[in-house]
C-alpha cells in the first residue's frame, strides 16, 4: 500500500510548525497554556532585564515587604482565545 504524497508533506510540516512556533513563543517570552476551552499566552519575565535579572520582581523595602512587580513582563497584556464554552453547573446536587 503506498501512502500519497499529501499525508507524507502533513506529517513532516506539522513538527516543523510546532517547532517554529515554540521558538517564537519562547524568542518573545510568552508562556503558553492550551486546553480545549482555551488558549492562554501569559508574558514571561526576560532573563536578560537589568532590573530584574529575570526574577520577575523585587522585593520592597519597610515593615510589610511586598513583590513589586518589574515592568519586562507585567506591562504587557495577556492573550486568551476561547475555544469551546464551558459547559454550565447543575442546578440540582449530584446525589
């Protein structure tokens, strides 16, 4: 049986495709988080910051230390597509 010509290129182009869109995710440092009601591209804090060194943050100063966040990743925005809805609660109690 010989397998067309078609489905050969699909399956070599598929790996090459999650391979390059890894790289750019990981390039423009993005966290991914997929599932089957949503896609979840959160900012990720840059190893080479000067002010953070990659740690996300620092810690302030004072009586009641707090994380501040540093601006590498927390002023940028967070992209959500959604896929399927989520289905609704039961109004009744399972048992």
């Amino acid at each position: 049986m010989r397998t067309p010509a078609r489905s050969l290129v699909a399956a070599a182009v598929v790996p090459l495709a999650l391979a390059a869109a890894a790289t750019v995710l990981k390039a423009g440092h993005w966290r991914l988080y997929a599932d089957r009601h949503r896609i979840h591209l959160t900012p990720a804090a840059r190893r080479s910051c000067p002010d953070c060194r990659g740690a996300s943050g620092w810690w302030t100063g004072g009586p009641f230390p707090e994380m501040e966040a540093c601006g590498c990743w927390s002023e940028r925005h967070e992209l959500r597509i959604r896929l399927l809805p989520v289905a609704d609660p039961p109004d009744e109690p399972p048992f």
